[in-house]
C-alpha cells in the first residue's frame, strides 16, 4: 500500500460514497474503484461494504481507517518541519468547530490567518459539539472549537476562546408572549424548537433551565433541528420559539424576522473552548494556528 492509496480510502470512508470521495481527491470513479479494489486484494480483506445506498466500512476496514490517518498525518507533519526548516510554514490542516464558532465566528478568522500564512489550506468541519470532541479524539481534526467541556481528566486540553450569550427568541410577527419580559414558568405554555442532542447550546440551556427548577420534559417540544439555522428558519415560520446564540441572530434581528424575550432573572452564558489531542506532535502549521487563535480571541457575547 502506498500513501496516495491511503488518501483514497480515506476519502471513501468519510464521504461514504465513491463517486464524493473521487470529487474529493480529484480522480475519476473507475480510478478510486480500481485503488480500493488493489488495496483489498493486497490485504487479503473487504475493507468497505458497497452494497447499500452509503458505502460502510467493514472491521477490518475500521482497523485500517485508525491507523491510516495516523499514517496521513505523520506524513503532513514530516512535510512541514522540512518545510519549517527552509523558513516555510506550509501544509494542509483541517479543523471541527459546532454550529456556532463554525458558522458566525472562525471564518473570518480563518481568512486573516489565510493572508497571513497563504502556504497553509484549511478544512473546517462543522458538526455539534459532540462529534468534533470524538473527530479530534480519532485525530480526524487536530484541532476542535466546541461549546461544552469534558470532565477533568480527559485527554483533551481544552483553552478557553470566548463566550457566547443564549438568548429566548420568537417570530418577531407573530409572538408566543404576551410582554417582552417573561417569567421562567411560562417557558413550558409554548411550542419549543430544540436543537439535537449532541449539542453544546442545548447542553447549556438544559442545566441552566435544571437549576432554575424548569427540565428539559417539562418544555412542549414540538421539533428537534440539527442545526442552528434550522432553528431559525423554523422560529421565523412561526413553529415556536428557542433559546439560541446571540451571535447567530444578529441579521435577522436586524431585518426584523426575530425577536428577543428577556427572561426575568436568567441569564444564559456559555464558554466556547479550543480543543486539541494533550499527548500529541504539534506540526508547525497547527502550532501557528493555534498561536492565532489565542491572539485573536473575538470580544465576549455580542450586544444586539
């Protein structure tokens, strides 16, 4: 097997389809067919399952996907120190972020640290919270922005980036309440719109709500949405409401499609964090990355 190979099957496994993953890699069907097919046969072992809609990877297949992106990425690393050597700082490097620092923080930031280092292509990722913290873990990103933090011990550092505030909002032309100032009870008289499990927002919001005396099955949940946009476009349509960042809203606030509620006596603030691997080589671009980031911290919760 040879590294371009690797590459492929890569590729396969994290579009699930050979026809995304050839785009991907810039290669034509038949030729990432034919890599796949050659490393199979050099194994001694099916790797990938094509006989679904989505392609799944077999056993061995997984075995194989741990230790090839290792491989991949020792590979880039080993490229940049040599390039580091020649007064370079060039490479590949893919980041996860959640919704939020994905979506409305990091990529203005990325493109300062684009101008800034032009040998240098970035990948970001977005997902919740949950499946950036296991892409990092499963060194599928070196580094993670996330809004909810693991318990001590863990093998991830976790730096704080900036904080965020979560605020109730209703369809500007068609309000849910009868003041702009509610109490926390009538939180449970309204259809809600929540946002899926294995997100920072909804995590914060939940034991917030919790030590308020107010649980998660206490809210008329009416929709769960995978993503912070769905939820607005679902709020605007008048579905309900939400508690979401005030950093996502800022334009429809503007246009007037949103509306902001003031809970009495609440106040919803999360911490965003930086995430890496705590026991891992750092390559020059990831180190520069990094470095950025602590010395572009964005201001703390936006005010509206």
């Amino acid at each position: 097997m040879d590294l371009n190979q690797l590459k492929i099957f890569c590729a396969v496994v994290e579009h699930k389809s050979f026809s995304r993953a050839s785009e991907a890699v810039f290669l034509s069907q038949p030729t990432v067919s034919f890599q796949i097919k050659s490393l199979e046969d050099e194994l001694g072992t099916i790797l990938l399952d094509r006989s679904g809609r989505e392609v799944t990877i077999t056993r061995g297949g997984k075995e194989l996907y741990k230790y090839a992106r290792r491989i991949l990425r020792l590979s880039e690393e080993a490229i940049q120190s040599i390039e580091q050597l020649k007064g370079l700082i060039k490479g590949e490097l893919t980041i996860g972020a959640s919704n939020i620092p994905g979506e409305y923080i990091l990529p203005q930031l990325l493109a300062e640290f684009k101008r800034m280092h032009n040998g240098i292509d970035i990948k970001l990722i977005i997902g919740d919270s949950k499946d950036v913290v296991e892409k990092v873990l499963d060194d599928e990103v070196e580094i993670g922005v996330v809004g909810t933090k693991e318990k001590e011990g863990s093998r991830l550092v976790y730096e704080n980036f900036t904080a965020d505030r979560i605020v109730l909002v209703c369809p500007a032309k068609d309000n849910w309440f009868k003041h702009d100032v509610i109490a926390i009870e009538e939180l449970k008289n309204v259809p809600y719109v929540l946002r899926e499990g294995g997100s920072g927002t909804r995590s914060t919001i939940r034991l917030k709500l919790q030590e308020m005396g107010i649980k998660e099955g206490d809210l008329n949940i009416v929709m769960m949405l995978g993503s912070t946009s769905a939820v607005k476009k679902a709020i605007e349509s008048g579905a309900g409401v939400s508690l979401i960042s005030e950093r996502s809203i800022e334009n429809e606030i503007k246009a007037g499609s949103l509306k902001k509620i003031t809970i009495k006596g609440a106040e919803f603030i999360r911490e965003f964090f930086v995430i890496y691997k705590r026991q891992r080589f750092h390559s020059p671009a990831t180190k520069a990355l990094l470095q950025f980031l602590k010395d572009n911290k964005p201001e703390d919760c936006i005010a509206i």
